[in-house]
C-alpha cells in the first residue's frame, strides 16, 4: 500500500483537490454567465486526473497491462465522478449530482486516456 502512495502522489493529491472541490460551496463569479462553465470544469478536471494517472503508471511501468489501465484508469476515474455526483446530493445543501456531470467527467477521462495513449505514452517512453 506504501508503494502505492509512493508511485502515484500527484494522483491522490489530484483526486483529493476533486474531493474537496466537488464538496465545498463555489463562491459566484463572472464565469458563471459562461453557458456550459461547470461541464467544461468537469471535463477539464477528469481529464487532467486522467493525465497525471498516466504520467505515474508510464514512469514506473514499462509496459502497459491493460486490465489495470482499464480498471484504474479509466473505470476507477469515471467511479469517482459518479460517487462525487451521489455525495454532493447526499451530503451537501447547496449542490446536487447531475447526471450530465457524470457525462462530462467521463469524457473527460475517455480524452485523457486518448491522448495519453495516443501522445503522452511516446513522450515518457522514448528512451534518450
């Protein structure tokens, strides 16, 4: 379990930053008059995790097992999201699980596991 923590820091400290901002009480901004600004939030932080999820497994791997990838990259992310959607209609006043967040939250995941397949793979694995 150590080693777990000790391979994917970045990661747990993403999905804690997901935590907390999907809990809390969003102060109001100019940004919210942008049509769509949450779903684009979404995306963009599920996505992001999707990266640095990748990141961690290509530097400490140097293949790819693609149950584990399936399951922890992609499965596990979009499970997140679905369970931060329940706990925001469960345990807070001021917001409620959307399912249209879940949507956004899992194409975030499914465009960071593409272009982590696709473009950060290659990167972290060329050799120099």
């Amino acid at each position: 379990m150590i080693r777990f923590f000790r391979k994917y820091p970045f990661s747990l400290l993403v999905i804690a930053t997901i935590v907390f901002l999907s809990l809390f009480n969003p102060p109001k901004t100019k940004l919210d008059t942008i049509t769509f600004i949450d779903k684009i939030a979404h995306v963009c932080m599920y996505g992001g995790l999707e990266l640095v999820i990748w990141f961690e497994y290509l530097r400490h791997h140097t293949g790819l097992d693609k149950m584990k990838i399936i399951l922890l990259g992609i499965i596990a992310p979009i499970a997140l999201g679905g369970a931060m959607e329940i706990a925001q209609a469960k345990l807070t006043d001021t917001r409620s699980g959307d399912w249209i967040d879940l949507i956004a939250d899992a194409i975030g995941v499914l465009a960071g596991a593409a272009i982590s397949y696709f473009v950060l793979r290659k990167i972290v694995t060329r050799k120099v």
